[in-house]
C-alpha cells in the first residue's frame, strides 16, 4: 500500500525525466499505431527493446498532456490493487483523458482497472515485456476493447538510419553481427546484452513463474541461442538436459517465447495436430544477442544470416512455417492473402549447394501452387526457372531495406 504523496512524487519525477529523454530514432512502427478512441493500444516485445522510448515518442507528437506512469519504478514495488483509488483521485486532480502505463502488467488486477478506464472514456496505452501476462489477461477482461502492437529490436533499415548507414554489404554484415538493442549499439559494450539476457531469465521467467531450477532453465537457454535456425523437440531436450519430464522443457520453452527471447516456427502443415507434434525451428528475437551469448565455437553466419531474415519476415507476417517433404524450403509466409510468400535463405549460392536450396523452393512452390518464390543471399542477384516456376536470388541488404 502506498501513500498518496508517494504516487504523486513519482508521476512528477518521471515527468520531469521524461521532458529531459532523448527521443531517440523514430521507429517505424509508430506510424501504424491508431488514434486513441474506444480501445487500449497494448504494446509489447522483448526488455529494453525501446517500448519505454516509443512510448514517449507518442506521447511528444500526439498526447502531450498524457499522465505517464512506469510501474517498474523500485518506488511502487509495494503498488496494491487498493491504490488504483489514489491512482484515480490523482488522475481526477490531474485532469487529463489520456493515461500511458509502462509495465502495469506487474500489478494484480491491472486489467479491470484498464476496463474500468476504458467505459470511463480515458484512452489508454500500456506497455509490457511478456506476451503470455498480456494475452491472458486481455482475452478475459479486454476482449473486443484493445489493439495490439508489438515492437522488436531496430530493423536494418532503422539500423543504418541510427547509424547513418548506407544500405550495403558491409552494413549488413555489421547488422548481423551487432543486432539491434539500441542501448548496446550506442555503447557496444558486450556485457549489456550478456546482462539482457541474464535479466529477462530471472526477472521476466524464473521470478515471474516461479520457476526453481534457474540453472536448467539458463543452460536451456543457452543451448538455444547456441542452435539458432535448428530443428528442436521436446523429448530430445528433455534427454540432452536430463529433466525428469518432457512438460517441463515445453513448458520452459513456452516462458522463453513469452518473453520474446526465442520463436519456434512449426512445420506446414495444413494438419494442427501434425503442426503440433514435428520438430520446430528455434530462432532468437535479436542476432546480437546471439553474437554475444552463443556458445558455439564456430561462426555460425549462416544460421545467424537465417535468423536474421527471420526477424524481418516476423515483422511482416502473421504466420510463418517452414516446409519439408523430400526437400526443404526456410519459410512459407502467411499475411493477409490466402497465398503465402515461399523463400529461401542461403548466405552464399554456390555449386555445392545451389541444386538444394532450388529444389526445395521449387519444391513448396509446387506444392502451394505459387509461380515465383525467392531466394535471398548475402550479396548475390540471380534468376532461375525451372519448368514454368521463377527463383529470383537477391541481395538481404535489398530485401531488408524494403
């Protein structure tokens, strides 16, 4: 329980610290946030991705008499339900109908008091860091009455902007590499993102869920980041790591999702059961964060430049698989249309690889009955056809860029 006094420190202290933020790159999802009217915008994505900064970014250009509060803030860890009524006589004195909450995820009951604000007539943005907390809660208190948006690390093209980059080769190289959290580009400092990744471990999995074996949990982690782009299954894990019970490795794998670390991309198939039961592609939320914390004892480039392509494709599409039959194919995108996007990801196109990485794209494109799909390397620009189908090799600083 907290003091009046305490709550309205707190709002003035983080305004004034608001007023003196760089606002930073403007990111590109901003544009496609909608106006405030019946509904909360609800953004979320992975820790220090730039949630907080976006949010201030959108309080600048559209709602500058917003009240802002982030419930992160070590001042309001002992924040009840009870003081959601000093919240309110605050924002009655206050004045304003517009209300953005860093994180309220943390505090019981947030949800019905969004609602509350909602049939109130405020508008409302929230922010939070783990997708299982958000859904849950929306499905049950919210439905009807949120839009949601996710925000990822920089894209290459906000990269080379925040960089001043052009979009090249060697740009490309340095994104793969680097990744893109803002605060460790700014310093490069390795142990940022090696501190990330511990944080969102303990802060946003094993104290969140109450997971015991922290150990386990990190060594899992770990070994995921070190085998990104790979096939994985519950029961080989559950061998590797020699955990009495396959539904607790799935159930470790389903926090680490939740909290935006890792995507496990299924199998197509048009069978949900079959989806359910075939290995699935691992794939970390930032190449970075791989750069730093893998580790393998190889440089894994082309795992990581498919991680990569990964990201950009994540963005996009609200769907995505990857296919095999007799070959295999990196991605069967599904947005809006019925037909999905087929594309295939190899670093360099060579002779020794060439024969494979056609076949499995003509392959899926056979079988979704698609005319043209792509394949996209690091450097290189190409066209092959083959029996009325069309392969169009391009450049990844060319695709990402659009």
């Amino acid at each position: 329980m907290l003091l009046k006094s305490t709550l309205k420190q707190v709002l003035e202290e983080q305004r004034i610290n608001l007023a003196q933020k760089d606002k930073g790159l403007r990111r590109e999802v901003l544009d496609s946030f909608p106006i405030l009217a019946s509904h909360a915008l609800i953004l979320s994505g992975v820790r220090r991705c730039g949630k907080s900064t976006l949010l201030f970014q959108l309080l600048h250009n559209k709602y500058t008499s917003a009240l802002y509060l982030n419930f992160e803030d070590t001042r309001l860890y002992e924040f009840e339900t009870t003081d959601f009524i000093r919240l309110d006589s605050i924002i009655s004195d206050d004045k304003t109908n517009v209300l953005f909450f860093d994180e309220i995820q943390i505090i019981d009951g947030w949800e019905r008091y969004i609602r509350q604000k909602l049939d109130e007539g405020f508008n409302v943005v929230v922010t939070g860091s783990n997708a299982s907390l958000l859904s849950k809660e929306l499905g049950t208190k919210l439905t009807g009455r949120h839009i949601s948006k996710e925000l990822f690390p920089f894209s290459y093209s906000e990269f080379c902007h925040f960089n001043k980059f052009k979009y090249t080769e060697d740009s490309l190289i340095t994104y793969l590499n680097k990744g893109g959290f803002p605060a460790y580009l700014k310093s490069n400092e390795d142990d940022i993102l090696s501190g990330l990744l511990d944080d969102i471990l303990t802060r946003d999995i094993a104290v969140r869920y109450g997971v015991r074996d922290i150990k386990t949990l990190k060594r899992l982690a770990l070994y995921l980041i070190s085998n990104t782009a790979k096939l994985i299954t519950g029961n080989k894990l559950k061998t590797l790591f020699e955990v009495g019970a396959t539904s607790t490795i799935m159930e470790y794998l389903s926090h680490l999702e939740y909290a935006y670390l890792f995507s496990f991309v299924p199998k197509f198939s048009y069978s949900i059961k079959k989806q359910l039961v075939n290995p699935r592609k691992v794939y970390a939320i930032d190449t970075g964060l791989v750069s730093v914390n893998s580790n393998s004892f190889s440089n894994d480039a082309g795992r990581k430049f498919e991680n990569l392509i990964y990201l950009h494709l994540r963005r996009k599409y609200r769907g995505i698989y990857y296919f095999a039959e007799k070959g295999e194919c990196d991605f069967i995108a599904f947005g809006k249309r019925k037909k999905p996007t087929i594309i295939q990801v190899c670093y360099e196109l060579n002779q020794d690889n060439m024969r494979r990485e056609l076949n499995g794209l003509f392959e899926a494109l056979t079988f979704f009955k698609l005319k043209a799909g792509t394949i996209i390397t690091l450097n290189q620009k190409d066209r092959f056809e083959q029996n009325g189908l069309v392969a169009k090799v391009v450049a990844a600083y060319d695709f990402l860029a659009k």
